[in-house]
C-alpha cells in the first residue's frame, strides 16, 4: 500500500515541477498536444489534449461527446420494448448485458418476475458477453505495447462465442433478446454443447494470452507501477468494475448485491490486485474471462427446465413509481435509473454507464506521467466509446 | 407508501402503524435512522422501497455538507449524479400515443395547455420543477442511498459536490448543459458533450426533440387497433394491461 502512495505521490511531486519550470522560471508554455479523436489508441473518438513539457504531461483534459447520441432523452419517446433495442448499442461489445439491468428496473416497478430458467439462460448470456467484451481488451492491450499476435487470437477467438451469441438471439452484436418479463426464445438445440466447447478454447485462449505477454519483460515494464489509482481516489471517481478490483477493492456487484440472476446458485471467486496499476489491470481482467468460463460452465450444468416468459401483458405498461438497478456488467457498474408515471414509456431514464466514471479519473491520472504511457493507461482503463457518450 | 418525517426519531414504529401488511426493510429502516440522525434538519423527507432502495431528499442549502457527511459515514462509492425536470412534456410521446396525435405538439393550443401543467414529484416529493438527484454506495456496508434535492426555481443553483467527491466534476457538467442547472463551486463549469456553441438544455421537458416532430415516427403503425380492439380502441388501450393476456 505505501508503495501506490509513494508512487503516486512522486508523480504528483514530478507534475508540480514540470508545471512550475514551465511558468515561472522558462516563461515557457509548454506543448499543446491533441490526441484524437482520430487516433487508433483512442478506442474510437475520444480526444484528449495534453499540455507536455518535454515529454511529461503536466495537464490533460478527455474532450468526449464525438459520439454523444442523447440516449436519455430518446427513450422519453419510446415504449418500453423499443428502449431495449437503444440500449444495447451503449457498450457495443457488452451488447446483451447492456439490456439487463434496464429490463430488470422495469420488472422490479412492474412486480413480475422471470421464470428461473429465463433467469439463467440471461446470466449465461451475460457472462458471454463478458468473454466477448473483455477478450477484445486482452488482445488488444498488447497492441498498444507494440505485441500484434495477441489482437488477433483475440479476434479469433472472440469468434465462437459471437457465434454463440448470434446461434441463440439471431444478433452477432445486438441480441435485443431480452424481453419484460423473460427472453424472446427458449436456446437452440445442440447450443449448449457448442458452447461448452467455446469455453474450453476462452480457457486455452487466456493461457495463450498469459504466456505471451505475463512476464515479458516488455511487457511488464511498460505496465508495473504505471498508472497507479490507490483506491479511495478509485471509489472518490466512481471507478467500478475491474478498474476497482485492481486497486484491491474486493466489490463485485454479482456477489454483493441481491440480484434475481443466477450467480449466486454456482461457486466462483471475485478476483483482486493490490497494485492499482496497468499491470494489475490487466491480471484482474485475464482472471476474470477465466471465471466467467467456469460460471457459464457450471450454469450450464445445472440449467434448470420450465418456461422461458413470465405472463405479462400485451401491451406493457409500468406502473408509477421509481427504481435504481445497476449490474456489474465487463466495464463495470451499469445502471438504470426509471422513472415512471405509469405510462408505456418512461418518464425519465438516467443511464450510468461504467465508461463514464472510469475516464473522469483521467486528468488526475495522466499528471506527471510520460507520452508513451498515456497510451498504455488508456488502454489498462478499458473504455467503449458508446459508454462514454451514451 | 412509507415516509418518515425529521422530527420522527424512531420512524420504525410510525412506519409499522402506517401499513402493518407491507413488507419490511429493518436493514434500511436502521440507516434511515441513522442517517437521520447524523443530518438531522437536512433530511426533508424519506421513502424506502422495501428490499429495493433508501431514497433521503435533502435541504438545497445542506446538499454539500450532507455529501460529507454521508462520506464520513462510509459512503465512499460515487454513483452517479444527474437531474430531473419534472415537468410533464408538452409534446407528449410525440408518437399518437395517449397524449398526443404525431405532430400535433407543433399546435399552439395543444402546446399551451400542457406547457401550464403542474410538476408532479416521484418519491419524497417537491417543491420545485427541477430536482437533482445522486446514489451513494457503501461498499463496507454493501448498501446504498439515493439522494435528491429541490433545485430553487429563481436561481436554479445547488452546491457542488466536487470538493466531496473528484467524480462528481464531470456528473455535475453533464447535468449542467441537459438541465441548466448550476453548481457553485464547480471548478469548470463547461459543456462536456454538446458543442460550445449550442443553445438550450437538451434534457428539460420543453426542449423539442427535432427529429420526431418534423418527421412522424415510423412506429406509429404499432398503435393501429389490434382486431379485436375494434369496438373502441380507446377504452382497449386503457384496459388492455389489465387483460394480462401473453402474445
């Protein structure tokens, strides 16, 4: 612990003397630089500008909104099954567990509950969408250190489990499966074979992973002791999700938070890192697309028979009042707050989106670091573009 | 539903006479209690959802200083922050749903009639057209608490968070450009999404949403009767979701 301070505190103490031997002594004012929104480190259109001395960052300011859609006052116009359509394009590559939270806020006003094998088929694909979201970031981590093989197992692999996805929804990268109430369809047949033997090759995937790049020595000298985020400045930020875990904070919300999902009926374990850095990051995450291989595994095992819909009616209204439900979804806390006046549509949504908070932290983070590493806390950060803007 | 006054220190048993069926949330009903108590006059008002959620509504003036509080409290998890306008919608769904036919929201008398209509609150009530409102997690307790407060209608400013919490800066611009809601104390107060340029609060009710009135929407085939609606598919819309029947 007194090494993430001592770190961090020296960062800080190196951004001061940049910012002071840049204003008073030199009356210099330093470089201007614009990363973005074009950059291929930027996950899409993120723009960040630094103000560098030499090559140290003394300030930096994300400039997000290139993609801003006004998802909150859309769903003001649309009935309840239509938002789910909207949402799941907020974290493109998480694309099924966007839907969940949203569905289960408007399950929770309407007092109606999914039938249990509803319920696990949602945690299942959940977990998918995990697997999908984060082994993009897997590969693509190595990417920003200069390692290409890894992108491109992460690309293939991601493959089945998109295959998946589209076998039981019909939608590669927009299920729109989830509906009031339950799914739209019971799983194909022969899916959960298919799927058992897409874990295994996720499992021999992070291996590969771990062999390529854990214990390189570029790979950890770019990545230890980079970016370190102690862990109230994490919780201060509303950082969630695996960015939270690294700092050492052991919170997940499928464990601590009652959830009508199925987590609770399989063993599994919520992975931590005490470093806080880009390094841990990245372990965390690795360890977790292991875990979620052995949860949907053990799910399948015990997937109980029965109705996938509970009876809802045909046309869904929800009855006034308000609900907060938030999952812990691969970029970490999604949520939904509904607001409802007993209409067809809502009355107010607000969308917390886990990217959100996750980059606020960036103008503290990036003080004192150098330029090379601002591409590496970027991409230890994890963020979709999607999430941001919303 | 369950509210309990400041001034009600052991809101347990007012709660239990109000409504002695309702199911109970001694975990929560023990942090309003608490909370209460560390705030004191702050809390205006509060409702607790059973097994769901803790919602507290703040008095304006102590919003900053409950955000302290609650932190001290152990409430260190910064959720989110965002607000609300209360104020019913003058153009309705924009779709011929129940308020309103597809472009009718254009019509001034439609417009004018709807634009007078009083704000009605959700939980914890309201004074003003405008609320914030926050969630606060703590991650020792494994619990939450939703926060709101009134936004006064004549400055419409509330107190920064961001000396309490670092991530409340980008939360409290974002609430900034949708709402026109202003924090004294923020550090930078600017757009964080929209243009610099751009003109309105996107979010308030009685801001257009352009695309849908020059254009009706494509859905609007959706709200044709269903056949066996015929006879008055006004009164088939009301009762259908009593029907309770599955597709």
């Amino acid at each position: 612990m007194t090494a993430i301070t001592d770190r961090q505190q020296l960062a800080y103490i190196a951004g001061q003397a940049a910012e002071a031997r840049v204003n008073v002594e030199l009356e210099t004012e330093g470089m201007l630089l614009n990363i973005g929104p074009q950059h291929p480190a930027t996950h899409g259109t993120l723009r960040i500008v630094v103000q560098l001395d030499g090559e140290q960052v003394i300030a930096a300011d994300p400039v997000c909104g290139y993609m801003h859609r006004g998802y909150e006052k859309l769903v003001e116009v649309r009935k309840y099954p239509q938002i789910n359509t909207l949402v799941n394009r907020i974290d493109w590559l998480g694309h099924f567990a966007n839907e969940v939270p949203f569905v289960l806020a408007a399950e929770q006003l309407m007092e109606i509950e999914a039938p249990e094998r509803a319920q696990w088929i949602r945690t299942i694909l959940f977990e998918l969408s995990r697997i999908a979201n984060i082994a993009l970031f897997l590969g693509d981590m190595g990417v920003q250190l200069g390692a290409l093989t890894p992108v491109f197992f992460a690309f293939r692999d991601r493959e089945h489990v998109l295959n998946l996805m589209e076998a039981a929804s019909g939608g590669r990268f927009h299920p729109n499966f989830n509906r009031i109430g339950g799914l739209k369809d019971d799983l194909p047949k022969g899916w959960i074979d298919e799927t058992r033997q897409a874990m295994e090759r996720i499992r021999r995937f992070c291996d590969e992973l771990e062999t390529l790049l854990m214990g390189n020595e570029i790979f950890e000298a770019r990545t230890r002791g980079i970016g370190v985020i102690p862990p109230e400045i994490a919780q201060s930020y509303g950082l969630s999700g695996p960015n939270l875990r690294a700092s050492g904070v052991d919170w997940d919300l499928r464990r601590d938070v009652p959830t009508p999902l199925a987590w609770q009926h399989v063993d599994w374990k919520v992975w931590t890192h005490p470093d806080g850095d880009s390094f841990a990051r990245y372990w965390v995450r690795l360890q977790e697309t292991r875990e979620a291989t052995r949860i949907v595994d053990q799910l399948l095992d015990g997937l109980p028979s029965g109705p996938i819909m509970a009876k809802v009616p045909r046309i869904i209204k929800v009855p006034e009042g308000e609900a907060w439900v938030s999952t812990e979804n691969p970029l970490g806390e999604m949520g939904y707050y509904i607001v409802s006046k007993g209409d067809t549509g809502p009355f107010r949504v607000k969308i917390r989106s886990a990217s959100f908070n996750n980059i606020s932290i960036l103008p503290w983070l990036l003080k004192g670091v150098y330029v090379p590493d601002i591409i590496t806390i970027l991409g230890s950060l994890y963020f979709i573009l999607g999430d941001i803007d919303r | 539903m369950s509210s309990a006054d400041t001034e009600q220190t052991a809101p347990d048993e007012t709660e239990a006479a109000e409504e002695e069926a309702a199911p109970r949330d001694e975990a929560r009903e023990a942090l309003l209690a608490e909370l209460t108590g560390l705030l004191g006059d702050a809390v205006v008002d509060s409702h607790i959802a059973p097994g769901r959620e803790l919602w507290l509504r703040i008095d304006t003036a102590q919003w900053a200083r409950a955000a302290e509080v609650l932190r001290q409290a152990g409430f260190t998890y910064f959720c989110f922050l965002s607000g609300i306008d209360w104020k019913p919608s003058p153009f309705g769904k924009s779709e011929g749903g129940s308020v309103a036919a597809p472009g009718a929201g254009e019509e001034s008398g439609d417009t004018g009639a709807a634009a007078d209509a009083e704000p009605e609150h959700g939980y914890t009530g309201g004074a003003t057209r405008f609320q914030v409102f926050a969630r606060l997690h703590s991650i020792k307790r494994g619990i939450g608490v939703i926060l709101k407060a009134d936004v006064p209608d004549d400055t419409l400013a509330v107190p920064s968070w961001t000396p309490v919490f670092a991530g409340a800066n980008w939360h409290e611009r974002e609430t900034w450009e949708m709402f026109g809601i202003d924090f004294p104390g923020h550090p930078d107060l600017r757009n964080i999404y929209l243009p610099t340029e751009f003109e309105g609060h996107p979010l308030r009710k009685d801001f257009p949403l352009l695309s849908r009135e020059v254009k009706p929407w494509p859905g609007i085939v959706d709200v044709e009767p269903m056949p066996e609606e015929e006879a008055g598919d006004a009164a088939a819309a009301e009762g259908a979701a009593e029907e309770g029947d599955t597709p």
